[in-house]
C-alpha cells in the first residue's frame, strides 16, 4: 500500500476512533497531501461529510488548474455525491482503497474520463467490515439503505 493510501487509512482509523464510520481520503497535489478528511456524519450530525467531502473541504480553495492535476485516494469507492464533487471539480484520477463493500458509479466516472485505480485493500475492508458487522443500523443509515 503507498503512503496515499495509507494516510487515507490513517484517516478512516481517526474517524473510527471519533465514533465516526471508518472512511478516508486525501487529497495529493504535486507529490504531496495538501486536504486530509474522514466521515465525519456521525461526529458532526451531518449530511453531507463523507470522507471525500471533508477531504475536499480541508483541502481549502484551490486553483482549477490545480484540481486537474491531483489525485484523490479515498478508502472506499466514491458515492455518487461524491463521485459527483469529483466531476465538478475536474479530479483526473481517484485511488480506491476497495469496492467490494461499497461499490459507487465508477462505470460513470470512468465514462467521463476519470481515471480509477482500485487498490483491493485486505486492511480497508476489513476495519469496515468490522464496524458494519458491529453497527449495521449505522451503516445503512449512511448508504441510504
């Protein structure tokens, strides 16, 4: 696993230890993390702060140019909010840590240019099958089920 990777499950590990559900994602501009984020729907009562829209958001303001040039890793596969952030923002490349748990409209992403890496992460579906089997309500409620 490369050190994006990782650091995208070092957050889904901080949200799971916040008593959040354990996804994570960052943001990496020219070689380097420049937005860190992890749901945070529990913590902080939201609905809309998945792991890639926290990330987005802590990420700050950045140039358009500098979105089309970054890659988004992000433990799980995007939802289609989230995949939808992606389009808006021109992000040329997502890093999915796994898919098998969730899997968002990639097939759409793709069609649209984006290019997915799918990792197949053992350790990322293994903390979130871990929590789902320990909190199935909570999840459902966050995949809209």
């Amino acid at each position: 696993m490369d050190e994006f990777m990782q650091a995208a499950l070092e957050e889904a590990k901080k949200g799971l230890a916040a008593g959040g559900i354990p996804i994570g994602s960052v943001l990496v501009l020219d070689g380097r993390i420049v937005g860190r984020g992890h749901n945070q729907r529990v913590q902080k009562g939201s609905v809309v702060l998945h792991a890639e829209m926290d990330c987005l958001e802590n990420a700050g303001r950045l140039k358009a140019a500098d979105y089309k040039r970054s890659v988004l890793y992000t433990t799980l596969s995007p939802c289609d909010m989230c995949s939808g952030a992606i389009l808006l923002y021109g992000i040329p490349k997502v890093v999915i840590g796994e898919n098998k748990t969730f899997h968002g409209p990639e097939a759409y992403l793709q069609s649209r240019g984006v290019e997915l890496v799918v990792v197949d992460s053992r350790e990322c579906k293994q903390l979130l099958g871990q929590f789902i089997m320990a909190n199935p309500d909570l999840w459902n409620e966050d995949i809209g089920a």
